[in-house]
C-alpha cells in the first residue's frame, strides 16, 4: 500500500533540478559572504554586521510624559535628536497607565516612557543636556527619570555570550539528531541551518552597509528562533524520508524516496510557514519602530528555512548518499535507502 505514493502525481521533481537549488543557494548566500567579509575589514569591531549599543554599549535615558506617544511621533523625535548632534538614536515608547513625574509625584491617567538608547556617554552632560532640550520642546511635562550606560567591555561581553548561546544551539541540535536519525542526517541539517544562519547574517550585513542597519540583542533571538523553526521543518522531511525507507528500500531508490517524501510535506511545509510570515507581516507593517529589524530577520530566516528544508537539505541529502553509494561500489539505491531507514 506504501508503495502507491511512488506513483502519486508529483508537485515538483527537487532531485531531478538538485544542481538549480544547490546554485541558488549559491547565488544567496555568497553576497552575504562578502559584505561580512567587508564589514570585518572596515568596521572598528571587526564584527561581520554592524552591532548597535547592545554589543558596543551605550546609555538609556528615560523621560516620561503625559501624553500617549504614537509611531509619528517617534520618527519625529529621532529625526529632532539627529539633527540635535546625537548619533544613531533608538527610541523606545513603554505604555504606562500610571506614570508618575519625578518632581511632583503625581499620577497621569494616560502616561508613556521614552527611552532613548544612544552611543556610550560617561557624565557626558552636553548630550544630556541636548536630549532635554528636544524631548522638552514637544513634551514641556517631560520628567527625567533615569540615565543608565552599559560600557563597551559589557557590551562585548553580552555579544561573546550570544554568540556562545548560538553555537550552544546548534550542537545541541547535532547531538539530538544523530540520536534520533544518524549522523550523516544531522550533518546536513547543520550545513542547513548554517545556510540559513549565514543568509540573514549575509543580508543583515548589506543592510549595515548600503542603509547604516544595526543589529542588537533581539536580533541573535530572531536567529535562535529561525534554527528552531528551520530545523522542526527539516526534521519533518527528514523523519518522512526515513519511514518511508523502512517500507520501500526494496522497492524504489533512495532518490525516488526523497523525491516523494518531500512532495508528501510540502504541502504541510509551506502552509505552516505562510501562516507565520502573514503574522510577521502585519507586526512589521504595524508593529513598533523598535522592532521592526527583528521582525524583519524573522520574515528573512523563515522564509529562506523553508526554502533549505525543502530544497536544500533533502537534495543534499540524496547527493550524499549517491556519493556514498558510488564509493561503495557494490551498495545499490535500494540498499542505501535502507540504510536510511535505521532509527
């Protein structure tokens, strides 16, 4: 009965065109390449992207005010700090139905919380003293209620840390793999997920260069988030490829197994990412300012996660196991898909 998804109608051939996905992957993840390479070169960090505070430090200064601030208004502010002398401001507007202004400790019905991120200032009373001045020409109830900095030593710590806890995750996923599958299937989901991981890295790094974009901590979530997506969807594939091993290794090739299996989750595949990419959309078309960049990385990492999961590893995969199979010499198709089949 196992034996009729062979004949079933196929969406797409991945196997037959392997050398078109292996090209485009090409194609995507070399120009992300160099402009890291680039970015390593020219930027005093040496970091393949441009890393905002979170990584080089900075200082957070808050003022709350009495009005409820819209998204306007918080173009309209940066643009005013720009202009003012300060570099690269990030402004954040936190909702409080209960500010309360530092000098006359009294309660507003509707309040917000300015936070404004900018380059490290130790005592640098001229860049306060600029803030004030813009904040307080649109907002004169302006109450300062807190100036904090994190030097560059903790913000190079922070980074070093991100970078640990990205590795972490991706030997994690090694070990879970060769458990659950066999080595050479998780070896190919790591050269995926590294696909995937050096495209939004790539992109992220153009952006730095052509359009002065930023990275912080929220982005190294957005990452982390994309392997665990990427990685549940080649799981997916993967796992469908092997049941079907265990019942048609006799009966068709390891190609004709992958072949079908993919087209068998597709379906499965590009709804469950459609539906999350919808979300995202709407969160970047109508989210915060603040957030965009990290929503924007999770469109980017989704969207290229299930291209690899689809196209990417699964081709790979039969490009291992035909080059596996033509050093052993004697090993058939048949023999090697059921090879695949061992849990």
């Amino acid at each position: 009965m196992n034996e009729t998804i062979l004949h079933d109608k196929k969406i797409i051939d991945v196997v037959k065109y392997r050398w078109v996905w292996f090209s485009l992957s090409f194609l995507l993840v070399v120009p992300g390449l160099i402009a890291m390479g680039y970015s390593m070169l020219k930027y005093p960090t040496h970091f393949p992207v441009k890393v905002g505070i979170d990584f080089t430090g900075g200082t957070i200064t808050q003022y709350t005010v009495s009005d409820d601030v819209s998204n306007n208004e918080i173009g309209k502010i940066r643009t005013n700090l720009e202009k003012a002398g300060i570099e690269s401001p990030v402004i954040q507007v936190l909702k409080s139905n209960n500010a309360i202004t530092k000098n006359t400790d009294k309660k507003n019905n509707i309040g917000s919380i300015i936070s404004i991120k900018t380059a490290f200032q130790s005592n640098d009373k001229l860049s306060e003293q600029k803030i004030a001045t813009v904040i307080k020409k649109d907002y004169p109830n302006a109450e300062l209620v807190q100036v904090s900095s994190i030097g560059p030593t903790l913000g190079s710590e922070l980074f070093k840390n991100s970078m640990f806890a990205v590795i972490l995750a991706f030997v994690g996923i090694v070990a879970y793999l060769t458990i659950r599958f066999q080595l050479d299937y998780a070896v190919i989901a790591i050269i995926s997920l590294a696909h995937d991981a050096l495209f939004v890295l790539g992109v992220f790094s153009i952006l730095g260069i052509l359009f002065d974009v930023h990275i912080d901590a929220l982005f190294i979530t957005a990452v982390l988030t994309v392997i665990g997506f990427s990685n549940h969807d080649t799981i997916v594939v993967f796992d469908r490829i092997r049941e079907n091993c265990r019942f048609l290794a006799k009966k068709a090739s390891f190609p004709e197994i992958v072949n079908a299996s993919v087209n068998q989750t597709l379906a499965r595949s590009i709804n469950t990412s459609l539906t999350t990419l919808i979300t995202l959309a709407a969160l970047y078309l109508f989210g915060g300012e603040t957030t965009k960049e990290f929503v924007f990385a999770m469109i980017v990492g989704i969207a290229i996660g299930t291209y690899s999961s689809i196209f990417f590893a699964s081709t790979l995969l039969d490009w291992w196991r035909e080059r596996q199979d033509s050093k052993g010499g004697k090993s058939s198709g048949a023999a090697k898909a059921k090879e695949g089949a061992i849990a």
